[in-house]
C-alpha cells in the first residue's frame, strides 16, 4: 500500500459513529498535529490552523460515520437498537458490526427471524430494522452485561479497507465522510510549506449524519471563515437502476462539485472559480445534484454574514452501507484541485466573491 491507500485504510477502519467520534479524533489529531496548530470546539470538532496573511479559508470534513446506538437488552442476550444516521433496512441484515463498550470492542451480527420461519406471502416484505436484533453469541442478559455492552453504547459497522482488482479502485466502510478527512489531510499537508495567501482552518466536524449539521455549525463559529470548502463523498450514479438525471456522477471521472442541495446552492461565483480552475488544471470536474440530503456546508454558509461556500466530493458507490466503492484517480484529482483553489483565494479574490453590488 502507498501512503493514501494507507491513510485511507486507517481513517475508514476507525469505528467512530455520530456523537462517538473519539477513536477518529484522536487519528485526526496524530495526522493533523505535525501540520498545524490544533483546537477544538466544545463539541468536539478538530480545527488545524496554517498560518497565513489574508483572508481565512474553512476546508470541513466531518468525522462521524453512520451507525447504530444500542437501546434495549432482552432477557435471552440479544441487543436492540436505534439508527444514528440514514440507514435503508434492506443493506443490514447479516452485517458484522462492532459494539464499542467502555471496556472492550464487542463484535456482533445483524438478524431476524430465518426465512425458513416466515410464512410464504410474506417472505418478500422488506425486514424493518426494529424486527432485527443484534447477536454477539449470548444466551442471557447476564451474559451480555458480563461483555461489558450497555444502553447508549455505539455500534458501527465492521468492514476491512479493500483495494479491488486493477488496483484503482478501494472498497471499505464509512468513505461517508472518512474520504473527505483523507482530503483535508493531504491538502493541508501539501500546504503545510506555504504558498497560500491566507490563514487555513481544516476542521474535522462531529455530528453531521444525525441531522442538525451540528458540528459544522460550532466549529464555523470558533474559526468564523471568510470562505469555506467543504469535502465530501458523492453519490455515484453508475449502477443498475439508476437514472441519468438523478445521479450522473461516474467513478473515475473526476471530482463532483455540488450544485444544488436541499439546504445549500454555491456561491456562483465561486461556483465558476472551480470550474475554471479545474478546467485550466486539466481535471475532469462532475456535477452533482442532491435533492434528500444535505452537507456541512448548509451552516457553514449562513454563519455571521453569511460565507461563499462550495462542496467538493469524492464520488462512492453504494454510500451509506457497509461497503462503498471510489476510484483513487477522483481522490488523486480532488486533492489537486483544492490546493490550488486555496492558493488563489486571497484578499481580492474573497473580495470579489462577496461582492454583489459590482
């Protein structure tokens, strides 16, 4: 493994569900320190700040990755158990999952009620996640609770970082957002020797997949941005089933600047900016559209006065499961073209993205 594989092997293996964002935090907190001065909100965000004259750049990530809170024991030892973040029912069923307890990682399994059990008419229904159940092996609640597992510990999914054949493409868990962290790190180090006419802020945001954009909110508060990009993954439309004009973004064909979604359309003149930009760098630049979702970005852009924002994607197949899909030639693209939309952002740039008079 190269240096990005091994990154992203690192960053998307972590279990760190929404509002349990520690064991990421303190990886992003070993990458990010030698780069930068580190801070935090009070919710828990991480915040690397590169020195600079000028205008002050926000580039956010978040953190957290959907999972799972664990809410009722039953008295023969199997757990129930709540979604934190957007989950479909048809992805989980026997899935690995880890239960983080204060002691010790708990490994279990996603059921229900064996198909050999389900009367013939109903066989075809779609399982809720409130029928499943986890199991980790125990017979009893007593032998639950001697695992250490209680109510309120977090549950993530367990999946191994896998390169694919041909080498360019990376299958793993939680690229929602663990790619965008990835992101960060690689451009704030390719920063790190200056260059950049402004101060930079990559934060590490907590809580975004459990609505609220939370720690998108506090953490563009503490830096209070001038200008913000945010890194995310993208929803890949080349798979069966999916029409062109839902989702026309393709693995291997560039980064996906985000033109509309349900909290948030870009600044555009920044808009333009990356499009120039990528076009003057020969990097192939995807559209994407999301009408049910939406980014850290949506706070970040209203804070104080408001901030041109745009959002930048690594685009995955099969987002929000346990195993996505990207392509390493969109991370490789990605990384290249926000360095180099930071380096233009100085004063009179920034100037002229909030300029709506002219």
């Amino acid at each position: 493994m190269d240096a990005t594989e091994q990154l992203l092997k690192m960053l998307t293996e972590a279990h760190a569900v929404s509002g349990y964002e520690a064991p990421l935090r303190k990886i992003m907190r070993d990458n990010l320190s030698p780069l930068g001065e580190l801070s935090t909100d009070n919710l828990g965000s991480v915040v690397c700040a590169l020195p600079g004259d000028g205008p002050k750049v926000m580039l956010a990530a978040h953190m957290d990755e959907i999972g799972f809170m664990v809410n009722h024991i039953t008295k023969e030892g199997f757990l129930k158990f709540l979604p934190l973040g957007g989950w479909f029912d048809q992805v989980l069923l026997g899935h690995r999952v880890m239960i983080k307890t204060r002691t010790q990682d708990v490994i279990g399994v996603i059921g229900c009620k064996p198909p050999h059990l389900i009367p013939a008419d109903q066989r075809d229904k779609v399982i809720k996640l409130a029928e499943m159940y986890i199991d980790i092996g125990a017979s009893s609640e007593d032998e639950v609770k001697a695992a250490g597992v209680r109510l309120g510990d977090s549950v993530a999914p367990d999946s191994t970082f896998t390169i694919l054949a041909g080498g360019k493409t990376y299958m793993s868990k939680a690229f929602d957002d663990r790619v965008g962290c990835a992101v960060l790190t690689d451009v704030l180090s390719d920063l790190k020797g200056g260059g950049h006419p402004n101060a930079v802020h990559g934060v590490a945001t907590v809580m975004e997949e459990i609505g609220g954009l939370r720690g998108g909110r506090t953490s563009s508060f503490h830096v209070n941005p001038d200008v913000a990009i945010v890194l995310e993954s993208g929803v890949a439309g080349d798979v069966p089933g999916i029409l062109p004009e839902e989702s026309s973004e393709r693995l291997g064909k560039g980064p996906v600047l985000g033109l509309y979604d349900a909290l948030m359309i870009p600044n555009l003149k920044f808009r333009e900016l990356v499009i120039d930009t990528a076009q003057a760098l020969e990097i192939p630049l995807q559209f994407g559209f999301m009408k049910g979702g939406a980014t850290d970005g949506a706070t970040i852009h209203i804070n104080g006065r408001g901030v041109p924002t745009v959002v930048l994607a690594v685009s995955a197949r099969h987002i929000h499961s346990h195993n996505a899909i990207i392509h390493r030639q969109d991370y490789d693209h990605t990384v290249k073209l926000v360095a180099a939309l930071v380096r233009k952002l100085d004063a009179d740039m920034v100037r002229d993205l909030k300029d709506f008079l002219s």
